[in-house]
C-alpha cells in the first residue's frame, strides 16, 4: 500500500500532517506486509503520482484532484507523525473521507 501525507517540513518519520495548502511537501510511504514502513520519499506534489490514500488533518480539504487519481482519503488527527499514522493504519483507527 502506498500513502501520501502533506507535511509541513521533511523531518523522516517524525513529518506532522498538515493541511494540503500549508504543506512544504508531501511524503509517499510505501507499506509492506504487516504495515512495515519499506519506503519513504519526500516531493514537492502529488501530481502524476500513484498511490492508494492520501492521509490529511481536516476532512474539509479539497480533494476531487485525489479522487480523481482513483485515490481514497483518510482523516488524521491534526499533529500526527508519519509513525503514528502508520500505526493508526495498523490498527484502523483512522476515518475514510467519503
């Protein structure tokens, strides 16, 4: 599975969610079998990218360009971690935004 997370500055694993237009990049996190972090990749955009969820902080943000790549969306609690996010992945704790 392949996430990406709008951050608001490349801090590994520790990079917090943020909202998509205060977001100084984005991080693509490549999940393996037992939800195990195999990559991370920092970019500036999302654009002509794959992925499956896009992970965001406020279920209010525009979305319909994700959609529109056949991604899904998951709601985070504001401040989340990369490594809190997987672990809420883990756990299916965090909501989809429909």
């Amino acid at each position: 599975m392949r996430i990406v997370v709008p951050i608001k500055k490349q801090e590994e694993l520790q990079s917090q969610v943020c909202l998509i237009d205060e977001a100084q990049g984005f991080a693509f996190v490549e999940l393996g079998e037992g939800m195990s972090v195999e990559n991370l990749q920092f970019q500036e955009n999302f654009e002509n990218e794959f992925f499956d969820y896009i992970v965001v902080c406020d279920k209010n943000e525009e979305l319909e360009e994700v959609f529109d790549l056949g991604a899904r969306a998951l709601l985070a609690r504001p401040g989340m971690n990369l490594e809190e996010i997987v672990e809420a992945l883990m756990f299916r704790e965090l909501d989809e935004i429909l």
